[in-house]
C-alpha cells in the first residue's frame, strides 16, 4: 500500500456511539463524530467488522463475511424514509448509556424492523423509488446476498440454533431442495434482504459524507470466518470439514500477551487447495467486497497467511496446535492479478511474528503495526519503541480494541515502568494525562498512520475497555455519552496533529489559508490566547457577581436583625459594632 502521507486518526466502532436507541447506529451522532474528526484535524476513522454479529456479539464470530450488521440500522432513518412511526419506537428498553444491553436491545430492534418490512412491502406505489433501489440492490449483490438471505431464513425456521444442529436436509441442501426453501421460505428471505439494503443505503452514505469531508474509512475483516455463518453453509467443500459439516481442526493462537493458553477461536479453517483450484475466487469477491465499503482493511492475523495454528476440533484450550504453511503468496499474488497491485491493506502482525510472515508482508507492501503499550510494558529495548521504527510504512497504536485502555494498562504496569513511560513522554505525576501524552508519542514517530482509541482520547479507566481476548462475556458493549466530545478536546488534538506534521491539506486551499504547518500552529496558537482571555474575562466575572452576592447575602442578614429586634440592633450600633 503507497502511503506518503502523515495522517491520524480514532478507533471507535459505530455500536459505541451515543444513540437514544440502546446501541450506537448510523444515524446523527455518526455524522457529529466525523465532524468531531474533521474539527480535530483527523483524517482516519478505523471500525472494527461492520459484519452480522452471532453469539457472543463479537464483530470477529459473524453469520456472512458480506452481510452488514442489522443492530447499526438508525431507527430514526427508518421514520424518515417513512417506514415507521414515532408510535413504532417507543418503549426502548431503558439501558446504561454507558452499555449496550444486547440482550434487549436484539428483540426490541428486531419488532422495529419487522414492522418496517411489513410497511414497505404494504406501502407499494408511495414508496415506489425506495422499491426500486431495492430491486437494484437484490441483483446486484446477489452473488452473496442470495445464500446470506437463505441462510438466515432457514435459522428462523430452526429457532436460531446452529446449522450443524438442523435436519440433513437443510444442512447440506442439493439445488433442487434449495429452490424448494426460497419458495417456502419467501418472505423471511425478503426481511433479510431488506435488512442489508437499508443497513448499506445507510452505510454507503455515511461514508461518502466522511470522505468527502477528507475522512478515510479503515475497515477490519478477520481472516478467518464463523463455523455458524453463510460462508461455511453454502461453501463446505472451501473448508476443512469432514462429511457432516462438522469441523476437523479449528483455528486459535499459541500462549502469548494476552492468554497463557492461547485463544481458542473456533473457526473452521480453510482448505487452501480447494481455493486453489478454484483460484482463490472467494477471496477475491471478498476483498473486492469490503473495498466498496470501506477506503483501506486491516486483515486481522495476517500471519494466518504464511502459517496458521491448527487446532484438533474438541480440544478445550488453544495448547495442543502445530503451525501449517498457508499459500499466502498465491493468494494476494491472485488478488492483485484480479483487483491491482496497490492494495489498500494493512496487516495485523502482532503475536508471534517470524522472518517468513515479514517477508510475506513486505512482498506486497502491507504496512505493520506498532502498538506503544507492547513498548513500555517492560523495561527491556524492543521494536515497538517509537526511536526503534525504521519505517513509515508502518500503523502506529497506543493499543488496539484488544488491549485495555492506556489508563488502565498504566496502573497495572510496575512503578519502574510507569517512572520510565513518564520520563519518555515527558508526563506529569498526573495519571490521567497518559493516554493524551501516549498518543502524543505515536503522532511524532515516524509512522506514516497514527491511530488511537477514542478511550484514549478521552483519558477512560479499564471500565471503557471494549474487548478482553480470552473472556467470552462483558465484551464490546462500551459506549461514549452526549457531550464527551467537547470542543476544547477536539483542538487540542488538533494542535497536536499540526505540531507533528499530520495537517492534510485540503484539496483546494483559499489564499487566505496559511500553507505551512507553522503558520497553521501560530493561528491555533492566537485562538488558543484568544480562548485563554475569554475565559480569564469570565472567571472575572464570576468572581465578581460572588463577592456581589456576598455583600448582598450580609445587608440582606443585618436588616433581618433589625426588623426582628430593633432595639438590639440600636444598641448594637451604639457600642461600636459593625455598621454597614
């Protein structure tokens, strides 16, 4: 991927944003935060897997590769588009809005969804242009969204449990029996149908508006997908599963940072010969997929791709695995034949990364990343420290949704490290003040991308943390509230973009607009004065209105004291007592 240029940016993905709706969405506060981007001189928004979540709500265990998340869908875009009413969206479930309750949130949004469905299919001529969108939709995303559609279909008519557990019919379909359910199975097929075309409607406008406000979009596909999915239903033959479905070895990591027994994920894994033979046409439809949605991806485990850890299905840990070769410069060799050399990708290389998964990254230009919390966790010299980069061609991190936030890492780290993480970023003894001051560290490495959780930004404990690898409940439920992004937040962010040379040019720049970053720094620096006298003058003010009201609270007591005994009060200023 070419990248000269020096930009930065925010994670945070769309469930975590403010919504009256129990669940961040694509609505309003979608757009504010890219204008609280745009305002802090960020050019970057990474996201986490937009995709359809399953079990466990985790963006990386999705029923489609393809399929956006439903849950994202704004309500309040759906009484717009008049397919609901005001009537429709009460009654939310009354949740923290600091948290998403999915467990409630699921089921109400779902009885909103479907009461949009029955109203479009009813509407007819009143909504004829939406219909049309939506036939145009249908055909062309069918290659994926006619299985994505059919399997969800056939999991409501399973009560929602796993394709392994359905009849043997409906697990392993022949194109007869298939052309059966989408008869019988019609207008489940058109709900989920609907779904994704409202969610990409949605979507696709969000970040045409953030491009065209100088936003890129960072997207993140994980390199393997869930066993419960589309993917695996309608494409055994491309996995390693044996005659029932079931799978043969599963995917995970060994032991490393984050679980002393690695991570059992789960997946099934790919049968690479299979795709081979087919010259990788899956992958290519995916990657060509998400390029349409999203500016640049960042394939989570990008080792997978030269060597992955291969797992024997019902092993209760992550230990008992052996690394196998993966064909991965075939793939992405196929992949720029198919979609061009200049790839748009980054490459999650952290964990146990050895010479050949370098190599294969560097082969085709992928970026890395550095994550600084890996830097100072320790007392030792490596690679993530930022004098140790020796490249741009790299994404730097104060940590990542796996990592805790700054913060929190900061009070579990020992006294000798927090002391050296101070020095190096030349930090107060106030804690509160790392995160601002880490992510001060990343903008002026080298690193041609800077990203930083928004938690980050706005100095959050573990509380905010979204995800803990390893656990299987408490995670990705973490939400911003109302008026956390405040504009004093949004300049000094961009006062340290500007200082560290991460300023992007607009396209077309009016002569009135400084064109050097110095000059930029002396403008903020004179509003930034200009603020400071604002608020001085303020404090003035009400200073003074208090010492008024003071003055005013002592007159107001004296005349009580007369009006109750003048007498006293007499005597009182006869004898030399204070007379005001």
């Amino acid at each position: 991927m070419k990248n000269n240029e020096r930009l930065s940016g925010i994670l945070l993905h769309p469930t975590s944003l403010p919504s009256p709706y129990g669940i961040g969405d694509l609505g309003e506060t979608a757009y504010r935060f890219v204008d609280f981007l745009v305002k802090a001189e960020q050019h970057l928004w990474q996201i986490l897997p937009l995709t359809h979540t399953g079990y466990g709500d985790s963006p990386y265990q999705s029923f489609s590769a393809y399929a956006g998340q439903p849950l994202l869908i704004s309500p309040a875009h759906l009484m717009e588009l008049g397919l609901v009413t005001a009537a429709d969206l009460l009654n939310v479930p009354s949740s923290d809005p600091e948290s998403v309750d999915y467990g409630s949130i699921i089921p109400w949004k779902q009885s909103v969804f479907k009461k949009a469905y029955t109203h479009f299919m009813d509407a007819g001529p009143k909504l004829l242009s939406l219909h049309t969108e939506f036939s145009d939709f249908i055909q062309e995303e069918q290659a994926w969204l006619d299985d994505y559609a059919l399997f969800m279909a056939c999991k409501s008519a399973n009560n929602g449990v796993s394709w392994l557990d359905w009849e043997d019919k409906y697990r392993r379909p022949t194109p007869e029996f298939k052309q059966k359910l989408c008869s019988a199975l019609k207008e489940q097929i058109g709900f989920y149908q609907f779904l994704q075309f409202i969610f990409y409607k949605e979507w696709l406008a969000l970040k045409d508006y953030a491009n065209s406000r100088g936003v890129k979009i960072i997207g993140d596909i994980p390199i393997f997908v869930s066993m419960d999915s589309a993917d695996v239903w309608a494409n055994q033959h491309l996995f390693q599963l044996d005659t029932k479905g079931y799978p043969l070895k599963v995917a995970g990591v060994p032991p490393d940072y984050f679980s002393a027994t690695g991570q059992l994920w789960g997946n099934p894994l790919y049968d690479w010969e299979a795709h081979e033979k087919e010259g990788f046409s899956w992958w290519i439809s995916r990657i060509q997929h998400q390029l349409k949605s999203l500016d640049i991806l960042r394939i989570d485990h990008f080792r997978g791709f030269e060597s992955y850890w291969s797992i024997p299905y019902g092993e209760k840990t992550a230990i008992n695995g052996k690394w196998v070769p993966a064909p991965g410069y075939e793939l992405f060799r196929a992949i720029q034949k198919a979609l061009g050399d200049d790839l748009p990708i980054i490459a999650e290389d952290l964990g146990i990364i050895t010479p050949e998964v370098d190599a294969l990254r560097r082969e085709f230009r992928f970026p890395g990343m550095k994550v600084l919390q890996f830097a100072f966790d320790n007392m030792g010299e490596n690679d993530y420290l930022p004098y140790r980069f020796t490249t741009p061609d790299c994404v730097c991190y104060t940590g990542t949704h796996d990592n805790d936030t700054t913060l929190g890492w900061y009070r579990t780290l020992s006294s000798d490290c927090q002391r050296r993480i101070r020095r190096y970023t030349r930090c107060t003894d106030d804690e509160t003040r790392i995160g601002r001051e880490l992510i001060a560290a990343a903008l002026g490495s080298i690193a041609g991308y800077v990203i930083f959780p928004l938690q980050d930004v706005l100095g959050y404990d573990s509380s905010a943390r979204m995800n803990t690898p390893g656990t299987a409940s408490g995670n990705w439920s973490w939400r911003f509230t109302e008026g956390a992004l405040r504009d004093e937040l949004a300049f000094a962010l961009r006062e340290d973009t500007i200082l560290y040379g991460r300023y992007h040019m607009p396209a077309q720049q009016t002569d009135n607009e400084p064109d050097t970053n110095d000059e930029l720094l002396k403008e903020h620096e004179a509003e930034a004065d200009a603020e400071n006298q604002l608020a001085d003058l303020e404090a003035d003010i009400e200073n003074t209105l208090t010492d008024l009201e003071t003055v005013a609270e002592d007159q107001l007591t004296d005349l009580e004291t007369v009006a109750e005994n003048p007498l006293a009060a007499k005597n009182h200023v006869q004898t030399g007592g204070p007379n005001r």
